[in-house]
C-alpha cells in the first residue's frame, strides 16, 4: 500500500464522511515553489487551482516566510482584539484605501465563511430586516447563515437558516432563458427579474443583496459589465444594501481591476474578503463604509481574527501583489490562457464553454446540442490532468465544470506547459469517451 493510500485509510477513519476529497486516490500536498507542488509520494505538479485560489502567490515565498518568522521571533502570535495589534491596524489601513469606499472601516476574521456571515449580521441589523437577496448558482460559504444565502443545492447542507433569502439571475448565461440576448437586453431582463422578485417575494423592507462579482464555486460564472452597476441602481431606490463578496475575485485576481466588483463601476456598502490574502495563512475580513460596519450595538470581538502572525503574513502577500503589479500580470497570463483553452475547445465538442476574466478560468462540459451537463467526463479530466501532472479544480451547479485559477506569480512558460497538458488530458479523455 502506497503512502497516500495509507494516509487515505487513516483520513477515513478520523475525519467525517462529507468532507469532500479530490481524485480516486487521493493526494497529500507535501511540499511546493513557486507554482509546482510535490505529493507526498514524489510526483509533481504545476498547481493550476491554488489550494482553492488561497495560495495566491504560490508556494516557499521569501518575503512572506520572512514577515511569518519576524512575527514568530518575536513572540506574540495571539494577543485578541482586546488589544491594540500595530500589524491589524496597519493592514486595515491599507485596504480600506485599496477599497476606494469612503472613510472605510475593516473588521477582521479568519475565513470567507466568517467574513459573508458577519457581514450579513452587519447588513441585517443596519435594516433591522432578515431579508436578503442573493444569487442563483451562488456559494457563500459552510456556515449556518452563509448556506442560507448559496443558490447551489449542492453546498446546502440545511433548509434551516436565519436570514429570508430570495434568489435573483446571476448573470450565468449558458442555461439562462436570456442567454441569447445581447449585453444590453439580457442586463435588462435580469433587472426586470430582480425589480418582480422584490415585489412579489419580499415585504418591501430588504437588508442587502450579496453577489459573487464572477461566481467561483459555481463554476466562474462571469456577467457582463454593467450588470451590478443596474442592479444598484435598483437597490438604491429602496435603500438596500449591496455586499460584494470578494473572497476569490480580491486581490487583482481578474486583472483589469482590483477588486472584481470594479468591473461593474460602482462603489458597494461592503466587500468581503479572505483566500488569497494570506497566501495560506487563514484570514478574512468585511471593509465597508462606516455606518454600514458600525451597526453591531452589542459589544463583540474576534479571537483569533486579525491576529499578529495572520497580519504579519497578510501585509507582506499584499506588498508582493502591489510591488510586483501582479493585478497586470494576471491580465496578460490570464489572456494567454483564455486564448489557449479557446483552441482546446474548437477542438472538443464537449467544451460548451470556456468564460473567466485574468486568472478565473471555467470549462463547461456537456453536451453540444441540448447543452445537457457531463459530469463523467470533468471528474476524468480532472484524474487525467492530474495523472499527467497538472492539478485543477472542478465546480459548477452540476459538477461539469473544469476552474482553473493558479497563483498570480504563474509565468508564461509554466502556463504553456499547463496548456499543453490540459490539452493532452482533454484530448485523450474526448478519445476514449466517443
């Protein structure tokens, strides 16, 4: 028995059944540099998926290591925010300038779950109202009130919740009754949907609206520009708060903007954030205008939040994403990507999709006629990548959608290697299933 068949037995046996596992056989991520990774049974892998878009730097980063070992040496990794912490402080600082929202305050937390959920308490108690609109095909988390705002039935583990949600299009076109509209009409109808939706389905007095600027579990689902900026303006008219859950489009990861929502040239209450900040490191936050994040009236705290060693880490990461303007970066390896998979899929039937912005890929599969989903053959792309030595991830509402979102640092010589064994993987896999 192999090592990772050792270590699969004993994660069986410890860990509950519904934590998910990628491949037949299962990997262990023993060691990495830069964008490879080395299993623990000595096979490497360029990583075109990130550990979920969170090393967002990639792997062995001098500078962040040294920040870590800075803090470590000093030795306070955890004081709690009932104590000023100089690295919080400064951090904060730092994104709520890059957030562009006025006077903006940042409370911090440990992950994107816990980001959506203190913002959906913060936008609850601002309207004194349980009601949210969210998104259809959306993901915004494992927690109790973030699943009760994801449009994905696959990550809604309960029908319990306790906010009153009401789901809206999302700008997912390939299986929208809208989808062969043009930019403009199909912006149109979606708003027209969204105005019924708070008609109809809502008592007049809605919290917030929160969006995935591109939908990340649901397969990168990507709207056209200008769609939030309609829906705002539809919002405004009521007083309903927009929350922009930035958890996997932050950072420049689209690359024509900083922050996904930018696409869309508005400026939200609040934006969510965590993954890629850390490089690793487990961090996340809310930044919003002031009224928005001074709505708790009971006191509060965050343990572990913001601590010492997570901003430490999290300071460093943002230096090296401004220093390096990986944000342009992540534009031009983004698009020479982009161009890549679209040769793949003139070659493939069964890629009835290829969207994304900068380094957010999807790859739709299915059937090119009725558009019906073929999850059989992603999870056999998603083995054959790996086999070949190449690590992607897989999503979507039905499962059929191969992402793609490697570390911003990725050059063009390890994207054209990534091509090619992407198109050997899809090659073959196509072959062998017609």
């Amino acid at each position: 028995m192999g090592e990772h068949s050792k270590l699969h037995e004993r994660h069986k046996a410890v860990m509950p059944a519904w934590l998910g596992l990628y491949y037949n056989d299962p990997i262990e991520i023993a060691s990495g540099q830069g964008c490879r990774v080395t299993d623990a049974e000595g096979n490497e892998y360029i990583d075109f998926f990130a550990g979920i878009l969170t090393n967002m730097l990639g792997y062995s980063i001098p500078e962040v290591n040294a920040a870590m070992k800075e803090q470590i040496d000093a030795g306070v990794l955890h004081s709690s925010t009932l104590y000023l912490i100089r690295q919080q402080i400064e951090l904060a600082e730092r994104i709520a300038k890059l957030s562009e929202i006025p006077d903006a305050k940042v409370f911090f937390v440990n992950s994107g779950s816990e980001a959506n959920e203190a913002a959906l308490l913060m936008a609850t108690q601002k309207r004194a109202s349980n009601q949210i609109l969210a998104l259809r095909n959306s993901y915004h988390g494992r927690s109790f009130g973030t699943m009760g705002v994801t449009g994905n039935r696959g990550w809604s583990a309960s029908s319990l919740t306790p906010v009153n949600t009401r789901y809206v299009h999302s700008g997912y076109r390939l299986r929208s009754p809208f989808k062969d509209y043009s930019d403009e009409a199909f912006i149109a109808a979606c708003v027209d949907d969204l105005r019924d939706v708070i008609a109809t389905q809502t008592a007049g007095d809605v919290a917030a609206m929160i969006a995935e600027p591109i939908q990340g579990v649901g397969g990168f689902a990507t709207p056209p520009d200008g769609f939030f900026k309609a829906f705002k303006e539809v919002l405004d008219e009521s007083g309903i708060l927009f929350i922009s859950d930035e958890v996997q489009t932050g950072w420049g990861r689209t690359g024509e903007h900083f922050w996904g929502i930018q696409a869309h040239d508005i400026v939200p209450d609040a934006m969510t954030f965590a993954k890629g900040l850390g490089n690793g490191v487990a961090i996340g936050g809310v930044v919003g205008k002031p009224e928005f994040m001074d709505s708790i009236s009971a006191l509060s705290i965050s343990t572990f939040g913001g601590n010492p060693l997570a901003t430490a880490a999290a300071r460093a990461t943002l230096d090296y994403v401004t220093d390096h303007d990986l944000q342009s970066h992540a534009h031009k390896i983004g698009s020479y990507l982009f161009d890549g998979v679209r040769r793949i899929a003139d070659e493939v039937p069964g890629i009835i999709d290829v969207r994304g912005r900068g380094l957010m890929l999807g790859i739709e599969l299915g059937d090119p006629g009725d558009l019906r989903p073929d999850t059989e053959l992603a999870g056999q792309i998603l083995e054959a990548t790996r086999e070949r030595g190449l690590l992607v991830g897989k999503g979507g509402l039905y499962g059929n959608v191969i992402r793609m979102a490697p570390p911003l640092t990725l050059s063009e010589d390890e994207a054209k290697d990534g091509l090619a064994i992407l198109a050997d993987a899809v090659t073959a896999v196509s072959a062998r299933k017609s």
